[in-house]
C-alpha cells in the first residue's frame, strides 16, 4: 500500500489554493462547485449524490479543488457551501485530542523554507528549525485553517 492523498476541509477555498500554489508550487488539477459544475451536472454523474452521502446532509454543496505538487504529492481542498463551514474550536487544535494533527511534506533546504514560510507571515509552531534524532530537521506552521503543515529534511536518507 502506498499514500495517495491529503484532504483538508478549508473556510475558504481561493485563499487555500493561493497558499498551495503561490508557496508550495502545487499545480490545481481540478476545481469544482458541486453540483454546480459540469462534471456534477452530467446526466451519469453521482457526484452530487456522493456529496450527499459522504457528508450525511440533503443538498449538500461543496467546491473541491484537486492539488499535486512537482514532487507527487496530491492534495484535496474541500469547502462547504451547504452545510456552511464551521471551524474548529482552537483548543481541538492541540496535540492533546484525538484526529489528524499535522501534514508533513519532504523538502530540501529546510532553513531558506523556514524563511519562505515565516516571511509570508504564517504562525509558525516554533521559532527555529528543530532536529529529530540528529538524522533530520523539521518545522511546523498553521495555515489561515489552523491546519499544522510540517516540512521535513532528511538529507541523503529516504523514509524516517
């Protein structure tokens, strides 16, 4: 088995594709407003009542953005319409609940996307680039989402 991809539920769908694209250089494969949009509206489509069921909710509408990056890695961006989008309260956001706490991506020259991210005025989980074992160094940022993304160099070394 391997990973296929990330989705991140977003308050607001354009901001977070502008985050992935401008910074990160994710190209937009795919981005739609279910049922709105012509892959939904196709008379085969199942989409719309997909939505329905995934969310648990009659008449759900979404727009949904596909990602992927140079490097492979896929992302999916998702924002509620209908049911309207409510973000978590900030103290869920800690490592202290259950869920998914963070989204980690493989760079090189972890210290010039230290830079990068910290100049673009994300808040940052800490104020320095930290090492992991003396094998690697990471940080972490919170998206306008609260979202943790993590960015991880590891250098001549794949996996862990």
């Amino acid at each position: 088995m391997r990973f296929h991809h990330v989705c991140l539920i977003v308050s607001d769908l354009e901001r977070s594709i502008d985050m992935w694209t401008s910074l990160f250089d994710f190209k937009v494969d795919v981005n739609s407003t279910a049922p709105d949009d012509v892959i939904a509206a196709a008379p085969d489509s199942s989409f719309p009542k997909l939505m329905e069921d995934i969310w648990g909710m009659p008449g759900t509408r979404t727009k949904v953005a596909l990602l992927s990056s140079p490097g492979g890695a896929l992302l999916e961006l998702q924002e509620a319409l209908n049911p309207p989008i409510k973000q978590l309260p900030k103290e869920y956001h800690s490592y202290h609940y259950t869920g998914m706490r963070e989204v980690c991506f493989h760079v090189d020259d972890i210290d010039s996307w230290y830079e990068k991210i910290q100049q673009a005025g994300y808040r940052m989980q800490t104020p320095y680039v930290w090492s992991f074992g003396g094998k690697a160094r990471s940080f972490a940022f919170h998206d306008d989402d609260n979202h943790v993304i993590q960015l991880w160099e590891n250098p001549g070394k794949s996996g862990w």
